[in-house]
C-alpha cells in the first residue's frame, strides 16, 4: 500500500481545468488532500468564470494550461475533472510548449482527448490516472472509500516512479483472445477515441497495445464506436487490446458479446476486466509507454516493457524540439563516467510519435549481458517528418558535403553538448553510429565533428570521398550488404577506400546476398560490440 505521500518528484502540482466545472465541496476536499500528501498546489490566475458546461471559455482554459506549463518550477499538473470541453482546445492549445516541458498531466475521462492529442505530439509522459474532484475528493466517511482511495493512490504513485508491473496484486484479467503482445500502452475513452477520428489529433495506433473504457454508453453505442475504429482501419494494426470498465450503459447485458465479437478483428491477444475508468478504485497507467501484455499465463499479466527503459524527452534546441530516447546505465556508481551510443536511424523511423526510432538496433543495448558488460548511455534522437540527417537523395552514387549541417542534424549536436553538461558521459568515449539514412548521418556528422567522437559505424550509408581526410584518426567499421537497391553499395566502398588512400585502416564487411537491411546482421555481429566499447580517444 501507499505511504501517504506523492513521490519525491513531485513537489510542485498545477491544477488545470479542461473540461468541466467541478463541486466545489469535492474540489476542496481534494486540493487539501493533495496538499496532506505532500503536494505544494499550484492554481493559474482565473480570469473568466464558468460558461455554459465548461469550467472557463475555450480560450481561458487553454491559456490556463499554459500558464502552468510556462511555470518550471510545476513538476506535474492534474485535472480537476472531466465532463466535457477538452476536445474544444485542442486547435488552440500550443503544442510546441507542450511538447517543451513534456511534463506529466494526470487525468482521464475527457482529458482523454488531450492525453491523445499529446501521444500525437510525441509527448509519452503522460498519465491515465486519477482526478482532484473525483477520486482526491472522495469523502472518506462513506464505507470503502477510505481503503478504495488507497488503492488509487499506490497505483498512481506507482505509475509516477515508473514501476514495472502496471496490475495491483490479485487482478484477475480475462482472456478473450490468447497471445502475447509488446507495444506502447495507450490507455483511453473509446467515446473520446472514437471522436478524434479523422482530425489532426488522433495518434497512431500501429503495434500498440489500446486499453479501452467508458461511461453512460449504450452497449448498441460502444458497438458503434469500435465499428468505426475498425471501418477506419484502427483495429488491424493493434498489437493487443484490453477492456476495461464499461459502466452505467443500458444493455450491459449485450457488452460480453460485442466485446468479443471485435476481438475477432485484432490480431494480437484480447483481454478483459482490467480495473481502469470510472470505477472506485481504479489503477493509473502510462500513456504511449512500451508495455508487455502476456495472455498465455494464468492470470494475464500487464507490465513495462524493456523498452520503457529508454526514458521519453524532447530537446529544445536552436533548430526547434526535438523528439529523443535515452537509455541510461543501470546501478551508476558516483563519481564514474560512462560511454555514449549515438544512434541516427533511418528514413522509415522518421516522425514525432518518439517511439518508432527504436524498432531497430538500439533493443541490443537491452540485452542484461551486454548491460552488464559494457555499461553505457543511449542517444536515439528522431528526425522530424519530411526532414533528413543530410540534405542528399540516397539513391545517387556521390553527393558533395553539404555546407551546413541539416537542422535536425545540428539540432543532434547542440543535444549532445548539452548532454555532456549534465551527465556522467565519458567525453572520450562516444561512439557514432547510423543505417540508411543515420548511415549518410553517421558519415557527416563525424566528417563535421571527428574531435566528439571514438568510433563510428555507418551501416548502408554514404559520404562524400573528397572529405575524408577529416576521418583521419577516427576508427570505423562499416557496413552494407552487396545487393542494397536503396542506397548503392559502392557508397560504402568509396569512402573505405577513400580512407585507405590517405593511410587509414577502416574495417569494412560488405554482406552477402544482403538487400538493404545490413543493420541486422550488423548489430548481431558480437565482435562488433566488442570493437566499440575498446575505442577510445
């Protein structure tokens, strides 16, 4: 059970208003019981007052949420409560700012819409949990509330310092579909879900795991939301799908049955009676986190994947944000330094959702033994949608340096600076390394910056030959598989040997019978593990 205290990293907690006006007795009651628990409560200026169903007008609520967010000193902010409006701010909202201090926002019910909006903007630290006026403000004098409250906050203060298992003791899932199933986890409102549809603010569902509830829908309404998730192609592309609470509708009767009727649709496994939504207690859960849902055990189990390990940010830098994932060393020792892996992915993993650049190779720096051997910062940057590490085609068989770095490339650099600053990183021990597109990445930004770095690996890249005698010095092991038709094998070939004519000895493995995908066989390869972590500047 909890201790009755918020984690120690939140000190400072914004109250923001969305949706709805709450009572004013719950509202209260929860601020104080908030600040019981160790929370210092910070409430924005209220400038208008309620209109209609809505705590504020439109524009007042949204400058509200900014107010708090301009403030460094709010380590997290929660929600009054739901009800209705969230959706109404979402075209006013600023997303840049948001995105900036990517700070925790607790809620659900409506807040839903914004959670989702968030998720769109890349944004993955935000939480499904529990509101001021409505679990906060519980009146304790009423049977079970005490203990329900609980409950709540254990799960909630859980979720806040990242905690593995996601289900309390004794959770009994069913299963509906077997199956195992790894993508990031978004807990929603299938109404508020279903209604983002089509706009700019619904996110990407592909290989996610989507936990679902709702309130005061008819079980013929709840059909017809799922319906249109699946007309609109959501449905196929779930990794997983869980069920929570569906409280209060008419023909709860019916719900068993649609509720398994769709999970024909997914192909992943399918569970039900997860305690999430409008129910008391209910469980907080990380929204856009990598989780792990295993329905081939006896009962289910629910709980980060390895893959949450790389903690979500995003850089301000002078080219704008920047998307990135940072995996850290387990069990630091003070006073030690320790290596950094650069990673630039490839065109595919472009985005904003900071999720999808870790499909490839960076998983390896999870593997416990090479964890345990080789302890070390990960840098997994994203480059935006539209954008390149280096503004060259890469099917063509040479390209000239560019004179300036790339945005998102130079927005890279001022990150690694930055990290340098506040991290035990071993400034003689930062390793470059790219495919595809961070392959021609991976080759610029060490021609550009050779003094930053202790080696470097361009897999399937290309540089500009002319260039190379900036590399001098540097080690590099590079490959490409002999039948690339994405980018030329002999762009690879061309900087070897560009490099071996001005004296240097660049290790080189051109892969046979291998198409583009050089990276597989690449990161699999153990002597390249070793050869990385023994360079040094």
């Amino acid at each position: 059970m909890n201790n009755n205290k918020l984690p120690e990293s939140i000190k400072n907690l914004g109250v923001m208003a969305l949706s709805g006006t709450p009572s004013n007795e719950r509202l209260q009651r929860g601020l104080e019981r908030l600040n019981q628990l160790g929370a210092n409560i910070v409430l924005p200026e209220q400038r208008e007052g309620k209109t209609r169903f809505l705590a504020a007008p439109d524009n007042e609520r949204a400058r509200q949420l900014h107010e708090l967010l301009l403030n460094p000193e709010i380590d997290a902010i929660i929600a009054k409560r739901g009800g209705f409006g969230a959706a109404r701010i979402l075209d006013i909202i600023d997303w840049e700012l948001v995105r900036s201090r990517n700070i925790p926002i607790i809620g659900y019910s409506d807040v839903s819409a914004f959670h989702l909006a968030a998720l769109k903007h890349g944004c993955r630290n935000q939480i499904h949990g529990p509101m001021i006026a409505s679990e906060f403000g519980t009146d304790f004098e009423k049977p079970g509330n005490q203990d329900a409250f609980d409950k709540t906050l254990d799960s909630l203060v859980k979720v806040i310092e990242g905690n593995d298992d996601l289900l309390p003791e004794g959770t009994q899932l069913q299963v509906i579909k077997p199956g195992k199933a790894v993508g990031p986890l978004i807990p929603t409102n299938l109404t508020l879900l279903a209604s983002l549809i089509g706009t700019p603010y619904f996110p990407s569902l592909n290989n996610a795991i989507l936990a679902i509830e709702d309130v005061n829908e008819a079980a013929y309404k709840i059909d017809g939301y799922l319906t249109h998730l699946r007309n609109a192609g959501h449905l196929k592309g779930l990794a997983g799908l869980i069920y929570g609470a569906f409280t209060d509708g008419e023909d709860a009767e019916y719900l068993p049955e649609v509720l398994q009727d769709f999970a024909k649709d997914i192909n992943g496994p399918v569970v039900q009676g997860l305690p999430f939504g409008h129910i008391f207690p209910t469980i907080s859960l990380p929204v856009g986190k990598e989780a792990f849902l295993d329905a081939t055990v006896n009962p289910p189990t629910l709980r980060l994947a390895p893959e949450a390990r790389f903690e979500s940010h995003i850089a301000t830098t002078d080219e704008g944000t920047l998307n990135y994932r940072f995996l850290q060393p387990k069990n630091q020792q003070p006073g030690k330094q320790y290596p950094l892996v650069l990673f630039l992915h490839g065109a595919g993993e472009r985005g904003e959702d900071n999720h999808i650049q870790l499909i490839h190779v960076v998983k390896k720096f999870l593997d416990e033994q090479i964890a345990e051997q080789y302890p070390c910062f990960v840098l997994v940057p994203q480059c935006p949608e539209g954008q390149q590490w280096v503004n060259t085609p890469w099917g063509i068989h040479k390209h000239d340096l560019p004179t300036n770095m790339s945005k998102p490339l130079a927005a890279v650099n001022q990150l690694l600076d930055e990290m340098l600053l506040n991290y035990p990183i071993d400034p003689s021990r930062i390793y470059l390394m790219g495919i595809s597109m961070g392959g021609y990445g991976t080759w610029d930004l060490a021609m550009r910056t050779p003094q930053r770095f202790a080696a470097a690996v361009p897999i399937c890249g290309g540089g500009d030959p002319n260039h190379a005698k900036k590399l001098k010095g540097l080690p590099i092991w590079a490959f490409h598989g002999d039948s690339d038709t994405a980018v030329p094998t002999s762009r690879s070939r061309d900087m070897i040997q560009a490099l071996k004519d001005i004296g240097e000895k660049p290790i080189y493995t051109e892969l046979k019978n291998t198409g583009h995908d050089a990276w597989t066989p690449a990161i699999n390869n153990p002597e390249l593990i070793q050869w990385l972590f023994k360079q040094h500047k």
